[in-house]
C-alpha cells in the first residue's frame, strides 16, 4: 500500500456523542423491570432541562439514545405511561397579575417518534404542579396549583372528569399500588393502540358527558392532601369519582408535600422536614423528625420487597428503610457534593442524583461511590481508548501495534488481575479497520510510520510531534543519500525510482525545525501578510525591521520614509533610510557600522546593533551576540531565517546545547533540533541518556531499516545496550516474543539474554 501523494486529507463525521444539557435536570427513570417485560425492557432514563428539551438516556450504557425539543419553557415534570412513551409538562416562570401561566402537556412515543399535545386548546391557567399516572396505566391526575385537578383516559387521551370549584386544593397525590388484575391495554401504552375520537380535543364538563360510553375501566384507588394537611381517600371509576374517607390531620405534621405509596406502607413528608409512615397492614403510624427543612420528593425502590426510599431535601438526601423504620446512609450538600436537584431509582440498589453541576451520579446504596468502569457498559463500536486500561495493559498494547509485524495474534500473557483490561483492549483493537491493521503491518516506510500512527491511535501528542519530525528527516535523508550514491546518468535514469521518499514540507506549526528554505519562505510570507494588516505607526516599525534582517532592504527603505512628517520619529527614521541605501554602495563604510553596532550592543541596545550587522551581511555576528545576551529564540530565528544551512547549523548546536543544560532541561526541544539537523546518532544518544528507552531503540531500529546508520565496531556496544535494555522492558510488561526478537538484533550476548527469556516463558 504506496503513500498517496497530494492528497486532500478530511475528516468525515462516523458518530457523534452528545453531553447532558445545561442543569437544572428533571429526571424520571421507566418502569421497572419485571417477570412480564424483562425480554423487551430498556432501562431508560428521561431528563428533562430548563430550555424545554427531553433527553432519553439509555443508563447501561450510559448514552444519550434521543433528545426531542418539546416545549417552549422549562421541562417542570416528567411521567412514563409505560415502556416506551412518557408525559411531560411545562410553564414559565413569568406569570401574569392573576398568577396564570400557559401550560404545555405533551405525549411522547419512543418508538414511532409521535409527539401529541394535550389541552392545546386552554388559554392561560394555574400552573400545573403535578401530573400522576395510575397503577394500571388507565388514568392520569393533572393538579394544580390553585384549581381542582382535572382526570383524563389515557388509553384514548380524553378528559373524563374535571373536578368542582369547591373541591380540595391537593399539595399531594398519589395512585394506590394495589393488585389488579392487569388488561393488555393497559401494559403498554403507544400511539398504534391510541383510537383518538372526534371528542378528544373537546373540553368536558364535570359531569362527563362526552367521556366515550363503550370503554369499560377498572376501579383505581388514590390519596391525597390538602392545604390543611387532611387526608383523602377517593376511588376512580371511569368518570366516577367517589368520595372513601377522610383522615384528619396530623399536629406533630406540617404541610404535606410528597407521598409515596407502595404495598402496605405510604411515607408522607412535611414542609418542616417530619416524615409519617404508615403500615396498613398493621394500622399503625410512625412519626420522625429529621430536622432537614423541606422535603421536596420521596421516591420508593424498585422490586419487590424493597422498601427503601429516597428522601429529598434542600440540603441533600437520605436512604431509610421503610420496612425497619430505620435510617441507612445520607449525603449533604453543598459539602459532600453539588447541590441534588432530583433524584430516582436505576435500579433496587442504585440511586441516581441529578445535581447543579450538570450531572447525573449513579451512586452505590450508601451515596458514597458514583463511578464505574466503562467496560462495564459493554459499549458497542467505542473508540480506542487506552487511557481507561491499567497501565501495563495499555504499554502492552501500544508494544503490540508497534511490533506489529513480528506476532499475527493478541498475546494474553498479561498477570491475571488483569484479565478484564487485556479483554477489553482486543476488543478495542478489533475496532480498527482490518485495512488499517493491514497497513500497520506493512508500512511502507516501517517502524517509524508505524510508531507515528500508533501515536495518533493513543493521542500521545508529544509522540506524534517527535515521530512526524524524525519520519521527515529520515526520508529526507534517504533521498539525499540516494541521489550522492549514483551517477549522472542513474540519476536521471532511477530518479522516479526515489520519489517516493520525497515528502511534503513540515506544517508552519514546527516553526525552527522546518527546512531553512521553507522557513525563510515563511518568514517573508509572514512579513507581507503584517504589511497588508497594518494599522499604526509601531506596526510599520516592526515590519521594518524585519524586512531589513530578512535582507528585504528596498522594501525597508520604503516603509521608513512613509513615516509622516508629524511623527517624533520622522527625522530619525529618514537618516536610517539614507543609511540603508547608502551602505549598499559603499564598502568603507562598513567598518564604521559593525563598530557603531558593537558600541549599540554593549549598551545594551541589542536589536538595533544586530540590525545594523545584517545592514552589512554579518548576520552570524548579531547571532551570536543575541546568544550571548540570552535571546536564545531570536537568535535562531535570525540563523534559520538569513544564514546559510552550515552556519545556521552552528547556531543550532549551541542552541541544543544550551536546551540540555540542567537549568532549561528542554530535551524534547533538543532533540528536535538535532533531528533538523539530521544528527540521527546524536538524537539516540540523547533519547537513551534521557531514559526515553522505548523510543531510544524503535528511532534506532528505524535509522538502520532506512540505511542510515550502521553498526561499527565504535557504536556496536552503545546499539548493543539500547537493544538489551528495550528487551528487559519487553519483557516487563510481558510482551516476550517481542522481547527475544530484539534479543537476535545484539551479539554473542543477545543469544545468553534470549535463552533467558525463553525459559522465564516456558516456566510461566
């Protein structure tokens, strides 16, 4: 597979993982699973946000499977009617003088991706403050905040009772869990199974005349309270209300502000943090305080024989067991994490906190722990990621695709408390292509290509800069190598034979280490462009001066005497003009200049000292005093940009030098450099005396597969103990065929070490 040359390299969009929006999260989790639902149920979670938009979140995988824009203003609730279809409701937060707002009811199908809205018709009324499904799926309660709630069918979305003026304000609500004898109509509910009337969009009086006459109902049971704190007790029969009982209230309680209800126990809390939990079975009560203010939500468990809630405060959340009337575990915030903003069950043992900073945490049963492994979601199609395996996982890994060429097989030979990760990196690993795998095997211009991709693979930035650098030179160097190595006529003749290890300039963002034409290139491009942007007086001055180290003398000239006739710097700049000009016809002159540059640089008026040393072409001089005076990077800059390639090189090894010194200690940098100046054994000596050793030995194997090292008997030791200590650290990470394959590159030596490894592998 040949390099393609001149190619357009894009980027085409394969998948795209969408973040939670913006806090504050309404959340509500789908019915649980059970016996008669288990084939087809899909633990999903439905978060609504403050700019009216619903995403369903998929929490065994943790991803956002749909987001639908529903409503104009922030999501206040959220119902599921069954698997696959879930009510919600909003208002804004304005109101008008008389309180009212313009509520938003809508029905949303998963499946078929229908959105239907409910009570379109109604103009501006008491904000709704809860809605409440049945346990049979058969009716929902609408309340309000000031008006008597209203009782719809929801198998045919038509209102069936509305319910008088005189009746109780309800602060909360709550259907009965009772065991009924369920209908298929009313498991699972979807817009194929809704058989809308001509009436469904009629308002219906209280007397329910135009409910539909032909569908039959099961009794439902429900609670609820007052303003002050009573308890009722009615029973809906279609659109049949009738009145059961009434309990007073409680003294030692507030008032009310959530119920839950589930087999014989309701839990009630209070505007004063007391919660009331009644046994029915038993006809007994229990009152406790938890003096935490405002219980905002109480929410039971799922499963069968799980009793315990969750208790939702303005200051955190508790977990008590119903069933033992005891407390569990609780969590405080702002000090043990963000402010909760709601709360639900993901699963019997799995609490799950929407909190202020935008996430949602699902906790372990003591709200302690809230993280987990990504394996465990079991991810399909999920990128190469090897920063989530253990270490000696991933460096097996990354070893593995760097010696690709030497193993046909994922090797397992990994210790066993890491059997999990070596897993789950295969799979990771069979994610890729089989033609990228294939051209990871077979790269053209081997181990270095190789390594620049496994870098781009495990987004080691400083590797994919190191790897692209050293690839450039070292095909640069083949080339020219190549064509000293033949004759005139081999030139010509093998000339189309070599193109191949032509490459493309190094990007402007290598700066110092492109090639001194590219980046002298460069500089003049960069001059022009500041040209046509400028504004000001200090803008023309920089480009200037930096046309006249360029050696752009004529442009120079022409800058300064633009200088306006106002300006203080007019008389000054028109004599450098002069002076400019007048240098290039004269030769006696010159020894004047480097002693008024010298005079400028010893007081200390640096730039404009090596200024006039470029003025009469000894740029290498003002290089070097700009070394002396610490300015390291012009000085570079000047070589790179004015000298030729041997002297700029001479700046540059100065350069190297001082980046090792133990101050600065900017090896990287250094052995960039070296690299542009194709010092190959230079940059391997560095990398090994920088305990760089894998890079050390895989930039050495390179260098001799191009041809441009080889072993001496001068260097023959120092090639031969980079190869044994990269095969020690093979070996340590347990990639041992690897290992004794670098073993057959040293001498007498490598067959003593390789033996070893042989029989450490044979006895594990």
């Amino acid at each position: 597979m040949k390099p393609l040359k001149n190619a357009r390299i894009k980027m085409f969009i394969t998948g795209h993982l969408s973040a939670l929006a913006a806090p504050p999260h309404v959340i509500r989790m789908c019915p649980p699973v059970t016996f008669r639902n288990w084939t087809v149920y899909r633990p999903l979670m439905a978060v609504g946000n403050a700019s009216g938009s619903i995403q369903v979140i998929n929490m065994a995988t943790g991803i956002i499977e749909k987001e639908y824009a529903l409503h104009l203003s922030p999501v206040r609730g959220i119902e599921w009617i069954g698997l696959t279809s879930f009510l919600s409701y909003s208002h804004p937060n304005i109101m008008n003088s008389a309180g009212h707002v313009r509520n938003e009811l809508v029905l949303t199908d998963l499946q078929s991706g229908r959105i239907k809205g409910l009570r379109g018709d109604r103009s501006e009324e008491s904000p709704i403050d809860m809605i409440r499904v049945s346990y049979l799926r058969q009716y929902v309660i609408i309340a309000f905040k000031e008006e008597p709630f209203e009782i719809w069918d929801l198998r045919q979305l038509v209102l069936l009772r509305v319910m008088p003026k005189n009746f109780p304000i309800v602060t909360a609500l709550e259907w009965s869990p009772g065991h009924y004898k369920k209908t298929q109509s009313s498991l699972d509910l979807s817009f194929d199974k809704i058989k809308e009337t001509s009436g469904s969009n009629h308002s219906v009086g209280t007397d329910g005349e135009n409910a539909p006459k032909t569908v039959s109902y099961t009794k439902e049971h429900l609670v609820f309270t007052d303003t002050n704190g009573q308890l009722y007790h009615f029973s809906v029969e279609g659109n049949v209300v009738k009145h059961g009982s009434v309990i007073p209230a409680d003294q030692a309680m507030g008032s009310v502000t959530c119920i839950a209800w589930k087999g014989d126990h309701i839990v009630l809390g209070d505007v004063d943090g007391n919660l009331n939990i009644w046994n029915l079975k038993g006809k007994v009560s229990k009152g406790i305080s938890t003096h935490r203010g405002w219980i905002k939500k109480i929410r039971f468990g799922p499963g069968k024989g799980n009793m315990k809630i969750l208790v939702l405060y303005n200051d955190g959340v508790d977990v008590w067991d119903v069933k033992d009337v005891t407390f569990m575990h609780q969590v405080r915030c702002p000090r043990e994490m963000p402010k909760v903003q709601d709360v639900d069950w993901v699963g019997s043992d799995r609490p799950v906190l929407a909190t202020a900073d935008g996430c949602l945490r699902v906790t372990d049963i003591m709200l302690k722990l809230c993280s987990s492994c990504i394996p465990d979601y079991q991810p399909s199609d999920f990128p190469i990621v090897p920063h989530i395996l253990s270490p000696r996982v991933s460096l097996y890994m990354k070893s593995f695709l760097q010696h690709i060429l030497w193993k046909q097989k994922f090797n397992t030979d990994i210790d066993q408390q890491d059997d999990s990760d070596m897993i789950w990196a295969e799979e990771q690993l069979e994610s890729l292509h089989s033609d990228w795998r294939h051209y990871l095997k077979y790269c053209p211009y081997g181990t270095a290509e190789r390594c620049l991709h496994v870098s781009r693979i495990f987004g080691d930035k400083e590797g994919c800069l190191f790897w692209t650098v050293a690839l450039h030179f070292l095909k640069q160097q083949k080339y020219e190598l190549l064509l000293t190595s033949k004759s005139k006529v081999e030139k010509e003749a093998t000339n189309e034979d070599y193109q191949h290890f032509l490459d493309h300039p190094l990007d402007t963002a290598y700066d110092f280490f492109c090639d001194s034409d590219v980046y002298k290139k460069l500089q003049l491009d960069r001059v022009r462009l500041h040209l046509s942007k400028r504004t000001t007086y200090s803008q023309t001055q920089q480009c200037a001066e930096r046309l006249l180290l360029l050696g752009q003398t004529d442009q120079a000239v022409q800058l300064l005497l633009e200088t306006e006739s106002e300006n203080d710097s007019f008389y000054e700049d028109c004599l450098r003009a002069c002076l400019i000009a007048t240098v290039q016809s004269s030769g006696t002159s010159q020894s004047i200049i480097k002693l008024v540059s010298t005079n400028l640089i010893a007081s200390g008026r640096i730039s404009e000292g090596v200024q006039l040393l470029c003025l009469i072409e000894k740029a290498s001089d003002g290089c070097r005093y700009l070394q002396g005076a610490g300015r390291w990077d012009e000085a570079v800059w000047l070589a790179k940009a004015t000298l030729p390639v041997k002297e700029s090189q001479e700046i540059l090894k100065r350069w190297v030098d001082y980046l090792c010194s133990p101050l600065i200690d900017q090896k990287n940098k250094a052995i960039l450099a070296l690299l542009s100046m194709h010092e190959f054994w230079k940059v391997v000596k560095l990398l090994y005396s920088a305990h760089m050793l894998e890079r050390a030995a895989l930039f050495l194997q390179s260098c001799l597969e191009f041809g441009l090292l080889t072993k001496t008997p001068e260097n023959s030791k120092d090639i031969d103990t980079i190869f044994m200590d990269y095969s020690r650290y093979l070996l340590s990470i347990k990639n041992r065929s690897s290992a004794i394959n670098y073993c057959k590159l040293v001498s007498d030596i490598g067959d003593d070490l390789r033996k070893q490894f042989q029989f450490i592998s044979d006895d594990l």
